[in-house]
C-alpha cells in the first residue's frame, strides 16, 4: 500500500504547540501535542522559550518523516499574533520574543501616540485600538527606543509564523495577515505600512511582503515537500469559512473571547467602534475584516462557577444544559432585562444579579446567558449594521452551548444561525492556503458540519 499524501501543520498556540498531518479530504490522520516551560526575559517577565520551540519543530518532523504510512508534501504554519521573533545576520534569535502581556511603559506610549497623531486618529487610520505590547508594532518602537543597539544587530524581525517558516527554508518574509491585525503597523486607509514604519528606520527591518499561498523549497538536501510562509492563527480560522461559504456571513469564533469577524464589511472604523473593542484586521487574501470583541468566554466561565457554588451543584452540569423556553419565557417576563444598543458595556449585567432572586440553578444559568446574549447581540451588531450579511456561523464552545444557541437564533430572528463545528479550523485554514501545492483533489464541500438554530428547532445539516 502507497503512503498517504498528507500536510504538516504546525498550530503554535500561547500555551499549546500542536502538529497535525491532514490527508488529501482535510482529515486528521495524526497528531501530537506539547507544552513548553516558559522561560524569562531580561526584566524577568515571562515569554517564550524559542529555543524549546525551535527544537521541537525540527524533532517533530523528524519523527513524522519517520512514518512510513504517510507521504510528506508540504508543511505550513498557524501561530499566535503580536508576536516578533529578532533574528541578526547569523539567523539566531538577538533577544527573547516578547510577551504581549508585558506592561508597556506609559511615558513611551505618550510619546509615541503624541508624534503620529494622537491615539484616536491613529487607532483609526491602522485599525488597531491601544493594547500597549498587544500592538506589536510598538514592541519594535520600544526596542529601538530602549534598546538600540539590540536594535541594530536586527536583519530582520520576524513575527512568530513566518520565524517558524523561516527555521525551514531560510527565507526571510512578512505576511499580511500577521502584520493586519491589531499591530499598529499597517495603514488601513492608504493600504501600506503606515507612515511611522519608514520615519522611524522600522522598515529596514521588515522583509518583502508575500502572498499567503507563498511556498519555499526546504534547506534540507534531498526532500521535495513545499513549505508555506505560515499565518496569523485568527485569520487562519477563518480561511475554511471563506472557502467553503460565498454569500456574506459573520463568524463569532467563541472561547476565552467571542469575537464577532465579518469578511464583508470593509468600511472604515468608527472612533465609537474602537470604543467599544472593535478592530479591524487583513484576511488572507489582503482585505479587511471588521471585527468587535467581547471577555465573554471568561465572564461565563467565572458565573457558572458562582451559580454552581451558590446552588451546590456539580459545575459539570452546564456543560450540557438543554434549553428551556418556558424557563426563558418566565424570566423575561419576572427579571429586567438589560439591552446594550446604547450603553455597550465590557461585561454582561449579570455579575451584579442577586442570585437569590432565582427559584433554582436553571434559572440562574438561562438569566446568565440571556445577558451574555444581549451582550453578543449589541457586539455583533457594531459589524453586521450595513452589510447584505444573510447568515451567521457559531463555532468554539458556545456553538455546542444549546441555551446559547437558541437564545441568539430567536435575537436574529432575520438571519440563518448556525453551529459550526470543525476540528482544528487554524490548521485546516494554514492547510487550505497552500492546497495547490501540495493536493491533487478538489477542496471538499464537508469540512464544516453545521447545526441549524431557530427560535424553537434545530436541524443537523
């Protein structure tokens, strides 16, 4: 039996390191998984150990090239964002790789904002609200700022995915969707890097911009599989949607963050949208993506833990809680309800509810998410409002959320809602950019399942 063709995909997360071979029709054939011990940088703030990285990716795929049942055509990559990997003349790291957590110092911040503009038309012009490190495009400007002759010894900076792609074919890249997304970096209304780039000698630091589809030869003599320039993983999740879906759609990708994404709203950002956490990032193919976001995977998180301890039940619970619309019914009618149109707020009301105004756990949980709901519903709104968007796909934890579901479906009484449910869609996205490259088939239609939600039913598609 000849070995199966398949993909490598690399899906470096913050805290997982993951490795997935996918065969021809997008199916795990195999995976692997790691975490690292985090190591310090100089101001003893924790950050990545690139070095445990980088060995893994060379031990990872040689363990995989030593499986005989499968055939390697192509390896790509899927990496966490705000991310710069300093790499000097000899191709080595000159110092760590940041954490976007760590505290930016305030007086630089002032500085900076104060010469390009000031935060509001800045924020407006790339896109990107004021996240400190979180921008990290202003990583660069505090290294050149604080220490320059670290600065100077950088050829090129890197972000993490195109680093990873670089550990393999010694090519130097950047990528839209890494350097589109919240780094302050790229000037959304004149579509090039913004003006600070070249004032600031920053873009004698940044390689040529490639496509996503971009693929390199290996350094390793005598192999023949096709290495991709890797990509921003948020962006990558979203590529399978864009595939497999034409008429315009939203995708609220739901986990520690429900973030609302619509590939078809292109219009410029608001100074109230950035108010209110939205952003606007670069897909894959270079066009913009309006994006609002909300906490609401860890507010939901730390509430059930109180509704649990309150009514000493077990938390495990409402991992499958079925929906009750007498319940729902019961509720609106005995408990205020709080809509967010014109007063968005952070977080839902129910953090300041008395949970002794519920009969039971139930209660408490389906007041919990139609809060979180009239929530999600003013977040997502901020990017539906003028677009001809007809449906919205759910996917992450709140698309398995039954109350969750039924509860937006009936809010967007309008549109079709869905749950989406597909394994891995960073890797699948990173896997489907270079499918020329690397797969003779036709891209399938079955890579997404999707559940179909109206106020009273649901259909298995």
């Amino acid at each position: 039996m000849s070995p199966k063709p398949v993909i490598v995909v690399f899906d470096v997360g913050k805290t997982n390191k993951k490795l997935f071979l996918f065969d021809e029709n997008y199916q795990i054939v195999y995976e692997k998984s790691a975490r690292f011990i985090e190591t310090v940088d100089e101001d003893g703030f924790p950050c990545e150990n690139l070095e445990s990285l980088r060995l893994s990716v060379f031990d990872s795929l040689s363990e995989v090239f030593r499986l005989k049942e499968f055939n390697i055509k192509a390896v790509n990559f899927s990496s966490y964002g705000a991310s710069f990997v300093y790499v000097g003349e000899d191709g080595k790291p000159v110092a760590p790789l940041y954490n976007y957590l760590k505290p930016y110092p305030e007086e630089l911040s002032r500085k900076f904002y104060a010469e390009y503009g000031g935060e509001e038309t800045f924020s407006i012009q790339t896109a990107s609200p004021v996240l400190g490190s979180l921008n990290s495009g202003l990583q660069l400007y505090r290294l050149k700022k604080e220490k320059p002759e670290v600065f100077n010894q950088v050829k090129y900076a890197l972000h993490l995915p195109q680093y990873l792609s670089f550990l393999l074919t010694g090519n130097h890249y950047s990528d839209l969707t890494s350097i589109g997304c919240h780094t302050g970096m790229w000037d959304f209304e004149k579509n090039r890097y913004h003006e600070w780039i070249q004032r600031e000698g920053v873009a004698l630091k940044l390689p040529p911009i490639v496509p996503a589809n971009k693929i390199s030869a290996p350094l390793f003599p005598g192999t023949n599989y096709k290495v991709g320039a890797g990509l921003h993983d948020s962006s990558a999740a979203l590529i399978p949607y864009l595939v497999n879906f034409h008429e315009p759609f939203i995708l609220i990708s739901t986990g520690t963050w429900c973030i609302s994404l619509n590939p078809f709203n292109q219009q410029t950002l608001t100074v109230q949208e950035l108010k209110n956490d939205c952003l606007s990032f670069l897909q894959y193919q270079g066009y913009p993506v309006k994006a609002s976001r909300l906490f609401s995977g860890n507010e939901y998180e730390q509430q059930v833990k109180r509704i649990a301890a309150h009514f000493n039940v077990d938390v495990i619970k409402y991992r499958s809680i079925a929906y009750n619309p007498e319940v729902v019914k019961k509720l609106k009618k005995n408990h205020s309800q709080v809509f967010y149109e014109d007063n968005f707020k952070k977080e839902s009301v129910f953090g300041t509810r008395e949970l002794t105004g519920f009969k039971n756990d139930t209660e408490a949980y389906h007041q919990l998410m139609l809060d979180l709901i009239n929530l999600q519903v003013a977040s997502t709104q901020l990017i539906l409002k003028g677009t001809l968007v007809k449906r919205i796909f759910v996917d992450g934890g709140f698309s398995k959320n039954s109350v969750f579901m039924h509860l937006l479906a009936a809010e967007f009484k309008g549109l079709e809602v869905f749950a989406a449910s597909m394994a891995q869609a960073s890797a699948v996205g990173a896997a489907l950019t270079i499918h020329k490259a690397w797969n003779t088939r036709p891209i399938p239609n079955d890579i997404i399942q999707l559940k179909y939600y109206s106020a009273g039913q649901t259909v298995a598609i």
